[in-house]
C-alpha cells in the first residue's frame, strides 16, 4: 500500500544513523547560562531581575507581556551576573540574562501542580502552558497557548501530533517517541482537550518504525482514541501545511494558517513540555537536542538546559572532529549555521549539526538555466528562481505580488537547484525587505 504524503518536495540522503539508536543522555548542570529574551515568534519579553539578583531554576527571568509572547524562565539556580547584549544563535545580538550556577542544588521555583487535568477548566489549562512559556518545539517557536486559542470563527475539528523530524540529521523527535510515549500522548490529550477536538493523529515517517511500533502500543494501553499515521520519508513533511495534506488530505490557502481548514498541529517535544507544566509545574527550562555529524567525536541525544552554550554541549559530546568545519543549529535544510560557538541552546534548538562539509561559497553560484528543477521541488508552488532574483535586485514589490511571503523557507529549491544559486538566502532577504514595506505603508496610512 502507498504510503500518504503531500505533493511535490525533495529527498536528501539520510544520517539520521549517527543518533537513532541512541538514548537521550542527560547533561550535567552547566556552570553558566544565557537566557534570551526573544526565543519566540513574537514581542520580545520584559526583563524583571537585575545584576545580582539570586535566581531558582524555573524563575520568571523575562516576563512575556504581549499576547503573542511567551515567558522565559531560569533554568538554572544561581545569581545574575548581567543582563547584556549577545549573540543569538540567528545571527543578531539581543537582550540575554546571563546567570552564573551557584552550587550542585537545583532549587526549582514550581507552579502548582494540575493533578486533575481531565477536570480542570480549559482557560486554566491554556493559561498553565502561556506561564510555562511553551512554544513550538519543532523550531519555529509559535506561542503554543496562541495557537490553541484560535477565534471562534475558525472552529478546529482535528488535531495533528508532529512526529514527521524530516531533517535529514535530527532524532530528538524520535528519541523521545520510543522512551517517552506515556508522557507525550497525555500532553496530546490535554492539548485535544484545551481544543475541543476528539479527533486526533499522530504523523510519523516510515523510516522510524520502532517509534511507530512504541506509539501505537502506547495508543492502545492508554486507552486513546488516537490514530498513528505512517507517512513516505520526504522533505518537508513535518512543515505543518505538508503535514495536513499528507495526513488528513487538506489544502491549506495560499497566504492561510492551519486553523482556516479547521486544524492545529504540534511537536512531539511541545506534547511532552505540556505534560511536565500541568501534571508538574514545571516550566520550560530543557529540551532534547540532536549533536551530530561526522564534525563532532560522540554524537548523541542529550536533555540540556536552555541556555546552555554550544561549545559546552559539544565539548560534552567528545568535541569537534578535526575535519569539522561547519556547525548549524537545526540541521543543514532549514538550519542556521553559527559563526560562535558561545551562542545558546534556546527553545527552538532542536538539533547541533557539525559536519566537515565546507558548503558552497556565494561566489560558486552560476546562472540560472530555467531548468525549472527549483519549481518541481517546491511545496508550496511558488517559482523560487523568480522571486529570489527579484529580491536580488531589489524589486520587492514584484516579490511580494509572486507570494514570496508564502515560502517556508524550506531549503527543496536551494537543495535542487544545479546552479548552486543561494535561493533561500536572497528569499529571506526578500521577505525582511517586503515586511519593512508594509510596516511603513501601515505608518504613512495612520
């Protein structure tokens, strides 16, 4: 039987080798940590502690005042040394609290534990994972209690459980599935509850067969009325508008969210951060990080605390090959390769890929042909080659008249394209450059 999936999209070879068979290990307490206070789609947080000030794990250290903003938390307990300017592992400087470990104690600051959540009001539910500071896990780091209120004109029927990790590095997703399924189908149930939907699916690709065998067993000894999809292995069927389709044979719009075709879709790692906030209290200060690629001596799946600096996690993992000569957070598709290895783990770093690929220099790319390769590739039918060149050249209105604000910056074209044209990098370009114009038009308007 043919295995469901969406249209179009590309296959980049597989080392999901280096990791999938391996325990998450966890991580000793590392002996500083960075907090940013932008981790999230969304307004920036409000700093609320100061130089000096002694700190709990799990502490409110950037308050997320705006509805569409998610609080950051402590995650280790000792004393403010700075809240400064650093560099974000996206590339810019932003507002971080620095804070130094003050001993092996891990005093946690909890919330009250929901133990009834079956029987818990909803708006309480929702209001546990906003002041957790839950946000997507899978990497794009949408405020999870904004995605689970959507208005009331946009009744959701359906729930989606993301377990596709198609990156062609990352197991965390995968990891957590085969050790942790208990915990992550309870926090798919309290998710469907907050929803009110009794529909619900969990999206796997067929190249994690034991995951798939682990959830459904987990399904039936739980008594969940769930349903655990087995998909082809192709990129990016874990973009949520990829996963409908292939799952529940939904067309999202052009220019549409999930919620306009009455569905809602999160990450397998998000499903067990709601568990640990309403059953526990606890916020989110760690998540499963992916460190691998032939750049790094010991890869491995390790629980590391937000915050935590990136050459501390690899030096933990045996260090950098010899060879190594890239290293990315989240992976080589969609993934942001780091200039600084002090950067932090933040909420959206799924993965550490250090690889001894040395990539293409911008100055490697050729002509485009019009081979047309970069359009049969993406799936969300847009013409790659068009719009990047447009935004090359500063045509930012045509761009945008093309949907470049509908890409999902996925990488399908760049990966295909035989020219070695740097397409995704000039679309973001494009798409910064076309939000600054609708910025200023809405302020001339007003």
């Amino acid at each position: 039987m043919r295995l469901p999936t969406f249209n179009k999209g590309v296959h980049p070879n597989d080392f999901k080798h280096f990791t999938c068979s391996l325990p998450v290990k966890s991580l000793p307490m590392p002996d500083h940590v960075l907090i940013p206070l932008q981790q999230h789609i969304g307004a920036p947080c409000t700093v609320n502690v100061e130089k000096g000030q002694e700190v709990k794990t799990g502490q409110v250290v950037g308050a997320g005042e705006a509805y569409v903003s998610s609080p950051v938390h402590s995650s280790v307990t000792g004393v403010v040394k700075d809240v400064g300017t650093f560099r974000h592992p996206l590339g810019s400087k932003v507002q971080m609290v620095y804070i130094q470990r003050k001993s092996e104690e891990d005093e946690w600051e909890l919330m009250e534990p929901i133990t009834d959540w079956q029987a818990a009001k909803v708006e309480d539910l929702n209001t546990r994972i906003k002041a957790a500071g839950i946000v997507g896990l899978g990497g794009a780091a949408f405020p999870t209690h904004v995605k689970l209120a959507p208005p009331k004109e946009k009744p959701i029927d359906a729930f989606i459980l993301n377990g596709c990790e198609c990156e062609p590095y990352l197991t965390a997703d995968h990891r957590a599935m085969v050790e942790q399924a208990d915990r992550i189908l309870e926090g798919m149930a309290i998710i469907m509850k907050i929803l009110g939907v009794t529909d619900g699916y969990i999206g796997i690709e067929n190249n994690k067969p034991d995951a798939i065998q682990v959830m459904h067993e987990a399904v039936s000894r739980g008594g969940y009325d769930f349903k655990v999809v087995s998909l082809q292995v192709k990129y990016p069927q874990g973009a949520e508008k990829m996963l409908i389709q292939s799952v529940l044979n939904r067309q999202v719009p052009t220019g549409g969210l999930p919620m306009d075709v009455g569905v809602v879709v999160n990450n397998i790692g998000t499903a067990m951060a709601v568990t640990d906030a309403v059953k526990e209290g606890k916020p989110l200060v760690e998540r499963i990080v992916t460190v691998t690629g032939d750049g790094v001596k010991e890869p491995q799946n390790v629980l590391a605390r937000i915050g935590t600096p990136f050459i501390d996690i690899i030096n933990l993992c045996g260090g950098l090959t010899d060879e190594a000569a890239q290293v990315f957070m989240g992976g080589p598709m969609m993934g942001m390769s780091q200039l600084d290895m002090k950067v932090p783990v933040i909420k959206a770093t799924s993965g550490i890929v250090c690889t001894s690929d040395k990539g293409e220099a911008a100055e490697d790319a050729m002509p485009c042909i019009r081979c047309g390769t970069c359009v049969s590739a993406c799936p969300m039918f847009l013409l790659p080659t068009r719009i990047a060149r447009l935004s090359e050249v500063g045509q930012t209105e045509a761009a945008d008249e093309l949907g470049i604000m509908n890409c999902i910056e996925c990488g399908s074209c760049a990966f295909v394209c035989p020219s070695r044209i740097p397409l995704v990098q000039w679309i973001r370009l494009g798409k910064l450059r076309v939000g600054e114009m609708k910025r200023k038009a809405a302020q001339d308007a007003a």
